[in-house]
C-alpha cells in the first residue's frame, strides 16, 4: 500500500498507508472517525523519507 505523509490540517505530519485505489482521484476525503478532512495531492509531486519508508505528500484542501 502506499505512503502519504499529510502537511497542514488535522492530520499534519501523520504518515498513514493508503489503498491504491483511493488514490485514482487527486482529492483523498477522510470522513472521521478519528479526523475530517479533505487531502490533494502536492504538485508537483513530491516524496519525503519517513521511519515507515518513502511517503508522497498530500496537503490539506481549505
């Protein structure tokens, strides 16, 4: 699965594993539980080391 690392927003700095598939868009939508909020993806694209591994960077959507 891969990597996202989030910057801004609720989830600034939380690096999470994501289905491929919910990637097809450039807009990831998390709807809670734990966080709301709506993702893009950085452009251009941009990938950044983290201890879980290689991570592209999404930023939150205002």
């Amino acid at each position: 699965m891969p990597l996202i690392s989030h910057w801004g927003g609720p989830r600034h700095g939380d690096v999470d594993e994501v289905p491929a598939d919910q990637l097809a868009s450039s807009v990831l939508v998390y709807d809670g539980p734990r966080w709301f909020g709506v993702y893009q993806r950085f452009e251009p694209v941009q990938t950044q080391d983290t201890p879980l591994g290689p991570a592209e960077v999404w930023v939150v959507r205002e």
